[in-house]
C-alpha cells in the first residue's frame, strides 16, 4: 500500500524526534481515546487523520 492510513512509533518518533517509546505512550493514549468512542484500534499504530487532527490541529477535508 502506498499510501498507508496509519503512523507506527517509527514515523512518529521521526516527526517529533522523540524516542520509540515516547511514542508508544502516544499511540497508546491516543488509541484509548479512540477506543472509548467506540473506535476499533490496532496495536503500535494510530490512524493519520486522528494524530493530525490531535497534534498539529488539522482536520480532515
């Protein structure tokens, strides 16, 4: 798949420049907002739109 709809830690500890576990807790956190809205997740990764909308404020078109 080119373009993939989700972030693993790598990426996301390459746009922060943060460390892999750094962002394991972000995923973490972020997928059990999702999952308390009734969202289903995968493990060690988070969907793109949801990190953007959350982190830098975007939203999807």
């Amino acid at each position: 798949m080119k373009n993939p709809i989700y972030y693993n830690a790598v990426d996301i500890a390459e746009m922060l420049n943060v460390s892999k576990a750094t962002a394991y807790s972000i995923i973490r956190k972020l997928n059990e907002e999702l999952n308390s809205k009734g969202y289903i997740t995968l493990q060690g990764k988070v969907a793109k739109v949801y990190f953007d909308e959350k982190w830098y404020g975007l939203t999807a078109n």
